[in-house]
C-alpha cells in the first residue's frame, strides 16, 4: 500500500514538473486606454513583463546594454513604444505624452496622457498595438478600450498586430 501511493506521488510529481516551465508560454502587452467623455482626457496604460522587456532590448537599442538599469536603453524603449502603438479618434491622431514610467521588478508600466475634444468620446476609435511583434513571433497584445461606461478589447497578434483595428462609435 505504501509502495502503491509512493508511486503515485512519483508520477504526479513527474506530471507536475513542466508546470512551472509552462507557466510563461507566450508574450503579451496588457494595455488600457480611457477616454473620459466629459473632459475628453485620454490615459493609455500599458503593463509589460520585465521578463519580455528586458530581452527586447538586444534588438530595440542595441548599442545600449540588454538592461532596464541602462538610461539609454530605457530611452530607446520609451521611443519605441510610441512608435509601435498609435490612437486614432475620430480619424485625428491623439498625441500621447509619457506621464510615468514604472520599472519594477515583474513589470514595465507606462502611462500616457492625451486629449480629444469631449464631443470625440463616442466617435470612431482606431488602434494599433504592435509592441514586441517585431521581436516575438507569438506576441499577443490586448488592449481593452473605456468609454462612457463600456469596455471594448481587441487583441492584436504575431504578425498582423501591426494592423490598425476599428472600434466603432458608441449610439446615443
């Protein structure tokens, strides 16, 4: 009876192994973007893994060390994320500006602020979210949009996360 269980803890202890392995299978990009209707103030937050992050580096500022400690790289991250992700409400682009940058230990965060006229807040929504798509083939970026009380998520992937995708105007 004892040899029986010791073998069954044996074999799930041998299943269970490769969990932790398993546990980061994919890359992603987790963003929120939030158009306030009454003052048309816009806030992008984008949540990046540390562990995803770091290692783009080699690729986004090469000639800087593959580190978050290094100003340079971090400049080089912060231009590369406005150039891989862009707003479009009501067909104007919305010019975002980096309000703060976390760097933490498990997460990259970066906040932005922009402005639409509070008119714009039910119009059309245009987004592209393809940060890392050009580094990690199965990146998969989520970007949930907030407005007037409804959230819409659209989900941008390996090699089309460079497409714009459409949102469309919120009815009266």
């Amino acid at each position: 009876m004892i040899a029986r269980a010791a073998v069954m803890i044996a074999a799930v202890g041998l299943v269970l192994t490769p969990l932790p392995a398993a546990a980061h299978r994919g890359h992603g990009v987790l963003s929120v973007v939030e158009i306030d209707a009454r003052t048309g103030g816009v806030r992008v937050s984008h949540r990046i893994p540390a562990h995803d992050a770091e290692p783009a580096l080699a690729q986004i500022a090469p000639d800087a060390q593959t580190s978050l400690d290094d100003p340079d790289a971090v400049e080089a991250l912060k231009a590369y994320m406005l150039r891989t992700f862009s707003l479009r409400v009501n067909g104007a682009v919305v010019d975002l500006t980096l309000r703060d940058l976390t760097l933490g230990a498990d997460e990259v965060r970066f906040e932005y602020v922009g402005q639409v006229p509070p008119a714009d807040a039910r119009a059309a929504i245009e987004l592209r979210a393809a940060m890392f798509a050009d580094i990690h083939g199965d990146e998969v970026n989520q970007v949930n949009v907030r407005r007037l009380g409804v959230t819409r998520t659209l989900v941008f992937t390996g090699p089309n996360a460079g497409t714009p995708q459409a949102l469309d105007p919120i009815e009266h």
